[in-house]
C-alpha cells in the first residue's frame, strides 16, 4: 500500500510539472521575467532578487500580508532586484571598458522622474559604498528631493546632473549644492540659460561646471522617437552651441564645459538608430573637446529598453538588443573617435531609470467577481414564442456542424440587425430579444468550438473569438496604478500568483474598478503578437490573485485618482538567498479623507455638511436618531478608510 500511495504521488508530482512547465509558456513567463520570477512547486510566483536562491513565495507573502491587514490592491517593491539591476549595468559597461581598452570609467545616472517614491530613491542611495550612482533631476521638486537625501556624510562626492527648465531659484540651489557634497553639473538645453547661470555662478562664488544637450538630428525607435531629433522639446542646436562657446571662450570661461549630453528618446527598441545617434554625437563630443579642453563626460542620456513581451524585438514593448551589446556600442564609438582625435577618452554616463526600476515592482489585486461571456449553467431550450426569428436562430443551432458555420455565423449576424430593429418598433418582447441574445451566444460559443480543429481562421472567427470573453473584474485602478496601459497602450505581463498547478479554462479580459470603460487591460503579452486576453481560473472558495509584473518605472508618478482611487498599500521587502524575507517599509495607501483633500475637500467641512444635513432631516422627521447615530459612525468610518474595496 505504501508502495502504491507512493507511485500515486509521483504520477501527480509529474502532472503537476507538466501543468507548471505548461502555465509558464503560455504567459511567456521566461521571456520576460529576466529569471527573477519563476513557479515552485506549489504552482505559486517565486520571486528571486538575485537570480538565484530559494526565492520569496509571493502568494504566501500576500497571505501573510492579508492576515496583518495589509489588503490588495498591494504594490510589492523587491529592492534587491534595483541591486542586481545597476549590478548588472556596471558589469556590462565594465566588461566593454576592458574589451576596448578604454581609458576612463562608467557612472549609471538615476533619473528621479522615473520613480521618485522616498523608500525607492532611499535604496539607490544605499547602493552608493559598491556603486557609484549619479542623479538627474529637472525640476525644483526633484532637485530638493535630492538635497534633502544626498550631503556631506555620503562615501564620495555625487554627481548631480541638473537638466529641465531652469529659473533663478533652481540654479542658485543646484550650484550652492556643491557646498554639501555633491556635484552640479548644470545643463543647458535653453540659450537663455547661458547667461543666467554664468551671472549667478558669479554672484554666489561657486566653481560652475556646466553641459550642453545637443538635439541630434538622429532620431530613436519605439513610442518615444519624437522626443528626439532636431525639433525635440529640449535640448540646443549646433549653432547654438558653437555659439555658447564662442561667447564663454570670450569671457575665458571655455573651460566651464564639461559635458556633452543628448537624449533620443526613452524604450529605444532597436540598437540600429541608437548606434547611429551615438556616432554623430561622439563626433560633437570631440569637436568640443578640441576647444574645451575639460570636456571629461559624455552622457549619452536614457532609453536603454525593458523586454515587456519578452520578443527580443524592435515592438514597442521590446528591445532587440542586450545590455551587453548596448554597452558595447556606446564604448566603442566614443572611444574609438578619441583614440582617432588623440583626446582623452571621457567618463560615460549613461540614464538608465527605466532598466534600473522597472522590474523591482509587482502590483497584486485580487478577482473580486466575473461576469462570463456564457452562462456556465445555461441550457438551451427551445423558444416559447412562435415568433419566426427565433424558430430560426433555433434552428440554425441545432444544424450547426463543420460544414456550414461560416453560413450559420453570417446568418446569424442578419438576423440579429432584424431582430434588433423588430425590438425597437415594438414587434419583438423583452423576453424575446433575451431569449434570442441567449441562443446567438450558445451558437458563437459552438461556432468557435468547431472552428478549433481549422489550421487557418478568417478574421470573422478571430473577431468573434476576441468577443466572447469573461470580464474578470478587479480591486485595482488602471487610471492610478497602470497610466501607460491606458495612455499608450503599454503592455506589462499579467498572470496569477498561485494555482498554476492547476489549468486555467476561462478566457478573460481584465477590468478594474473604475466606471470608465477604458478601465479595461484587453492587451497581453505574447511574443509573437499581442494577444487580446488571458486565461485565468474559475473561482473557488479562497482569494484569487492576479500579479501585474514589470510596473516599477513611471507608473506611480503618472498614476491618476480617476473614481478617486488613490495610492495603493506598498510594501519594501527583502530577501535573503534562503528565502527568508523581511518587511524594510510599509506604506499605506490613500484613504478617502486623503484623496477628497487632494480635491479641496476639508475634513471638517465635510463632516460638518453631514452634521447640518442630519439635524434638518431629524427635524423634518425624514431619519431616525438611530439611523442617523448609524450615517454618522459609517461615515466616519468610511471617511479613514482604503480608498478600494475591502474583501
């Protein structure tokens, strides 16, 4: 007996690994995940901020979260993985450095736009004793987060590169920065920027290094190529910069010039108009150094991608390049032109904030209801009526086989027009036109039954097939935690954190809480082409929970409070290479009273409003004592509550 409880268990550990190894190819979870996700055992999301190790059970995480009233929506930020992230950017770029022989260093720069979250700008800070990170602010906001983090008490001096738009106040606090530790470099990218920092430089006695943004007449690839080029936003044209030295080697201030910066976009998706964009702007790089002596960085801005559909190709949401051969490319040209010129090769710098931060946060929501495409319990009857258009939808059911549903389909679409218009003129009842909704969706489903056995599907039957879909509604906000799924069509991987030992049957879109019809993710990852739904698991008598991966550049900064959806409850967590984890930060999503005041709503105020409501109502005899005693506590109550609902 033991011997056969034994084989049992066997065959079922060797189902459950097929079914595992299975769930994992079809949401492409090792194209993207760059192997910091992976399914145990269980069937439930590891995450492994290394790469190796154990890892963390998130659904036991979650759990656990859950038991100590932290509810979803939970935003996990992993900070190890924002370790391994620069790690391996320095590994790259040191590798081509040595490759090429190139005589200088490397420097990551963090952009702070790309997520400007204290616990998160916290960890790259601590990042600083194995490797050195520079910061990119361009705004005052940005620029007084940084100073109120990085001063004296820092390892080494830091890089502070100040880019955006500039007024007196900002660069009077950037170059005064240099008294605390850090190192302005202030870049001009507007011409009236010139003469406003040389004047103050002068006023406050402050050693002024400054930059130029070029705008290059190369352009990027991917949604962001029009933030480059010649007409970009931001950035000076080369007249304008053999016009600016000109007029500081007048004021023999020529060797105030230290860096050469440009920008061609950010998720450059292909490496092709990267390495063209580098070469014209190594060429400006030595041509300045020829009459700026100091010039010692060249910035060759953001862009480095993130592989969200793991394609491995110039989509959108891909790259076609790795980080090594991005390296590569930007030591090799810029070197390569030194070397030719006889100058000293530059430190590089490069804006990495996407590729830094994107991989480290994962949102979990759970599935709080499904409304399906079919009645899973429906039967199909024959209709009561008499009615001619029913008899034959009936009909055309009962008839369907292989051989004639392209027939049937087309049919069917003529007679839901006629019975759509009888309806409007009042020859067809309520009961009828539901009647003839429940047969067309039994004979779609059976329609695309059959057509599974075809090796070639016209695009009737694929639009169908996007049509019949589950809506998988979830305690989450698209406009507020996922903008650019909304904005710009993003594609962020979506799969649940658990049962993937099991089989998901439902095909499904995903829709949040939101009443906006756009509040919808109807996009998915598939390397081959995006798909337009998942499948996910029926429901069961426990949590079902759903992990949106890839969300950590952005998408808390931009997010809105559409429905009044504020932030959601985020968690820092750290893992050690046996699994274990501990909590660094807890941060509480928005309340109700939180988000209302982000609209001018005052606490008192509102709860007077009520107080003034209920007295007029007692006295109009319209609520009880009792029923106001309970508007009142609910109210309160509700008032310091999680802005989404609590399951």
């Amino acid at each position: 007996m033991p011997n056969t409880l034994k084989k049992i268990q066997q065959s079922q550990d060797i189902l459950f690994e097929k079914i595992i190894k299975k769930n994992k190819e079809s949401y492409f979870l090792d194209t993207w995940s760059e192997e910091y996700f992976d399914v145990n055992k269980k069937g439930h999301i590891i995450v492994k901020p290394n790469k190796t190790g154990k890892g963390i059970d998130l659904y036991e995480l979650t759990n656990s979260l859950v038991k100590r009233g932290i509810q979803p929506p939970i935003l996990f930020r992993f900070d190890g993985i924002i370790r391994d992230r620069i790690k391996n950017i320095y590994e790259a770029f040191e590798n081509a450095i040595q490759e090429y022989d190139y005589q200088n260093s490397y420097e990551l720069a963090y952009p702070i736009k790309v997520n400007q979250q204290k616990h998160v700008v916290e960890v790259l800070k601590q990042s600083d004793g194995t490797h050195p990170l520079s910061l990119e602010v361009g705004s005052k906001p940005e620029l007084i987060a940084v100073l109120s983090f990085y001063h004296l008490d820092s390892k080494k001096e830091t890089l502070l590169l100040c880019n955006g738009y500039k007024d007196e106040k900002y660069i009077e606090l950037a170059l005064l920065s240099r008294k605390i530790g850090l190192r302005p470099i202030i870049i001009i990218e507007q011409y009236y920027e010139l003469d406003l920092v040389l004047k103050l430089a002068e006023k406050l006695n402050v050693d002024l290094e400054i930059g130029f943004r070029i705008k290059l007449h190369s352009r990027g690839s991917g949604k962001w190529a029009s933030s480059g080029g010649e007409h970009a936003k931001f950035g000076l044209n080369v007249h304008e910069i053999n016009q600016a030295i000109k007029h500081l080697t007048s004021l023999e201030k020529e060797n105030c010039v230290k860096l050469l910066h440009f920008h061609i976009g950010s998720q450059l998706t292909s490496i092709m108009p990267f390495k063209k964009a580098l070469r014209e702007a190594a060429r400006t790089y030595v041509e300045i150094a020829k009459l700026c002596p100091a010039m010692s960085f060249f910035d060759v801005g953001g862009g480095l991608a993130i592989d969200y559909d793991g394609s491995k190709t110039s989509q959108d949401c891909s790259m076609n390049y790795t980080v090594d051969q991005y390296a590569r490319d930007v030591v090799y040209s810029i070197g390569s032109l030194c070397k030719e010129e006889n100058l000293k090769d530059p430190m590089i710098i490069s804006e990495s904030g996407r590729a830094i931060v994107a991989h480290h946060s994962i949102l979990v929501t759970e599935v709080i209801d499904i409304s399906y495409a079919l009645d899973k319990n429906s039967i199909l009857e024959p209709p009561d009526s008499e009615h001619e258009n029913l008899l034959e939808l009936y009909e055309i059911y009962n008839n369907l086989d292989e051989d004639n549903y392209m027939e049937a389909l087309h049919d069917c679409w003529d007679l839901k027009d006629d019975i759509i218009e009888r309806f409007t003129n009042g020859a067809l009842s309520l009961e009828d036109r539901a009647y003839a909704e429940k047969v067309i969706r039994h004979l779609m489903e059976k329609i695309l039954k059959l057509s599974k056995k075809l090796k070639f599907k016209s695009k009737e039957i694929e639009k169908l097939n996007d049509q019949l879909l589950d809506m998988y509604f979830c305690n989450f906000s698209i406009f507020q935690s996922l903008p650019d799924a909304w904005a710009i069509d993003q594609l962020f991987p979506v799969m649940p954190i658990h049962r993937l030992n099991t089989v998901p049957t439902r095909k499904s879109s995903i829709v949040d809480l939101t009443c906006d019809s756009d509040g919808t993710i109807k996009k998915f990852v598939n390397p081959k082409k995006i798909s337009k739904s998942i499948f996910l698991h029926e429901l069961d008598s426990k949590a079902y929970y759903l992990g949106i991966f890839l969300v950590g550049a952005y998408q808390e900064t931009l997010g809105g409070l559409h429905n009044l959806f504020g932030d959601t409850n985020a968690v820092h967590v750290e893992v050690d290479e046996f699994g274990y984890w501990e909590l660094k930060h807890q941060i509480e999503g928005d309340t109700i009273r939180e988000v209302l005041e982000y609209m001018q709503y005052k606490k008192g105020d509102i709860i007077q409003n009520l107080l003034n409501s209920i007295e007029k109502s007692l006295k109009n005899q319209t609520i009880t004592l009792e029923e106001s005693l309970m508007l009142k506590k609910n109210f309160k109550e509700v008032l310091e509550s999680y802005t989404y609902l609590v399951v």
